[in-house]
C-alpha cells in the first residue's frame, strides 16, 4: 500500500511540476508573442483558470507528501520525503504571499482597465515563478530520489 502512495504522490506532483514548468517556459512566452493585447487577455484567462484549479493541485500534493512522510516514517528515504514537504511548504508560501496578489489583479484586467504597469507587473509575476518552479523541482526530485 505505501508503495501505491508513493508512486501516487510522486506522478500528482510530477504533474504539477509540469504544467508550472510549461506555464514558465511554454505558455507565457507563447502569450508575450502574441500580437498587440492579445497576451494579456491570454495571461487574465489563464490567470482564473490556473488560479482555481492549482490551489487545490498543491495543498493535495503537501497533503500526499505528509501523508507519505507519516506512513513510511521507518522507511528509507523518510528524510527526503519529509525535505520534500518542507520545499512544498515554501511554495505555497511563495504562492500566497508574492504570486496570487499579482495573479488576483491580473484575471481582473481587460484591454479598458489594465494599469499601465501591467508588464511589469507580469514580469515580476514571471521571476517569482521561475523561483517557485525551481522549488518545486527540487521537491519532486526528492520524491524521486526516496523512490529508489
């Protein structure tokens, strides 16, 4: 059964890893050139779509992830898992303090109400999440290395 779980919580979180790494280096840059204002209306969509659905992707990676530390907590590789957890943890931090406050005005914007900073806006956006996709790596190699 632990064996279940740790597969399991390692693909939810590979997962997730993925589509912030293709959010980071994929869809923004393909939204940045984008003709005229075609970007920030992409950015405002997929700012609420994102925005709904990845919350819940990451409490239920932290919570698999403990749930896993707690499980094997006897087993070879709990240090990793449990660094793993914590490296999960500063993400959601990350998210809640420096990411959903840009991320909250940004859904909001259309081509009428867009502050005039809004690129810049969204490139601070952009290296708080380069960050926070170099952490979540980080946890999922981790997770990979307590695999083995």
């Amino acid at each position: 059964m632990l064996n279940a779980l740790e597969v399991f919580t390692t693909v939810v979180v590979g997962l997730m890893v993925g589509v912030e790494f293709s959010v980071a280096f994929v869809i923004n840059r393909i939204f940045n050139a984008l003709p005229e204002d075609s970007g920030q209306l992409g950015r405002s969509h997929g700012g609420r779509m994102l925005g709904a659905v990845m919350p819940v992707w990451y409490i239920t990676s932290l919570v698999l992830v403990a749930v896993w530390a707690i499980a094997g907590w006897h087993h070879h590789g709990t240090g990793l898992v449990v660094t793993a957890g914590a490296l999960l943890i500063l993400s959601v931090i990350m998210s809640i303090l420096l990411l959903v406050p840009i991320n909250n005005r940004g859904k909001t914007w259309t081509l009428e109400n867009r502050p005039e900073d809004w690129k810049e806006q969204m490139n601070r956006w952009d290296r708080f999440h380069y960050v926070r996709v170099a952490v979540i790596i980080a946890a999922f190699a981790l997770l990979v290395a307590a695999l083995i």
